[in-house]
C-alpha cells in the first residue's frame, strides 16, 4: 500500500471518529476512491445571491485527494456555493490553505471549512478571492467535540506539535482551536 492511500485510510478514520463524537452535526458520511463525502448540519453559512441571501444549516461537503497527496493538499467543495470572499460560487471549491503542511488532516480542513462557513476565516490575497462582494456578518457556529485521536494542528507561528500535551482529558471542544491558517 502506497503513502497515499495508508494516509486515506488514516483520513477515513479521523472522519469517522469525528462523525462518531457529533452525530447530529455529521450525517450521510460517504468515502469514494479518491474523496470523502457527507452532509454537515447545524452548521450555518450565507448561500443565495442578491434578495435571496439568507443562511443555511446543512451543507453537502466533498473532501478531494488528489493522486500526490499527501504532498498535495485536499480539496473542499460544497455541493452548493456558500457566500465567502474564497468559494468559488460556480464550483464550490473552497481554497483552506493559506499554508499547507502534510500533517494536516481531514479535521484541520473541516475546522478551516466551519471558520469560513462562519466568517471567522478569509484569505485577502486576491489570488484567493472568487467572490470580491461577498462579505457577509459572521455567524454563530456551533462547537464540535473533537476526540482524542482527532487532534488539529496547532496554528501557523507555533511549535507544530500535536495537541496531546495540552488536552488534559483528551477531550475538547471545537472552540479550543478557534485558529485558521487563513488571515
């Protein structure tokens, strides 16, 4: 078995083990060749255009592999563009890193893509800017309980360890890594 695909798998069960601890946020997880599928509710963002901008709760989310991660970054779209300054809004792609490092996960990009879907996260450069008016007003996200074995990186400027030290009971909020590596 490859690095990309022992890493897949790594990737599939960080998921699941994240789905597992917030079931009412996860639903309809789905994994493919080369990307993971899932609906993730409660969790607003502004979608729409014009008059009919208004937030919504559930999103259908794809995660990419492409064939050299992970050397390459994952991809993230949404079935259905939500309105930020880095969502494509024919495509839905959605540009998460600002920095890339290998050692991000599949729950690295889910906490970026949350902190967009709440206006907590932007990217300025105009080089990452698919939607230039689409500033809207930060919504409320609510937490997830990130397990144990689903630790996120700590941000961009620290010391790039695993979180392990610093969880005292290996359980914690979502709230707790309120970081982005997007400015």
């Amino acid at each position: 078995m490859n690095l990309r695909n022992c890493r897949m798998d790594a990737e599939w069960q960080l998921l699941e083990s994240l789905a597992d601890a917030n079931r009412t946020i996860f639903a309809q997880i789905t994994r493919l060749e080369d990307e993971f599928r899932f609906i993730m509710r409660e969790s607003p963002a502004w979608v729409g255009k014009g008059s009919d901008c208004r937030t919504a709760t559930e999103h259908a989310v794809r995660y990419v592999y492409p064939r050299y991660y992970p050397s390459l970054p994952l991809e993230g779209y949404f079935a259905r563009p939500i309105l930020h300054i880095n969502v494509d809004p024919v495509t839905g792609f959605v540009c998460l890193w600002k920095n890339y490092r290998p050692a991000q996960t599949i729950v690295d990009a889910i906490l970026i893509t949350r902190a967009i879907m709440a206006g907590d996260a932007a990217n300025w450069d105009p080089a990452h800017r698919m939607q230039q008016n689409a500033v809207m007003d930060p919504l409320p996200m609510p937490s997830l309980t990130i397990p144990a074995n689903c630790r996120p990186l700590l941000p961009q400027g620290s010391s790039r360890r695993r979180l392990l030290s610093e969880i005292p009971d290996h359980a914690s909020q979502e709230r707790n890594f309120a970081f982005s590596d997007i400015e």
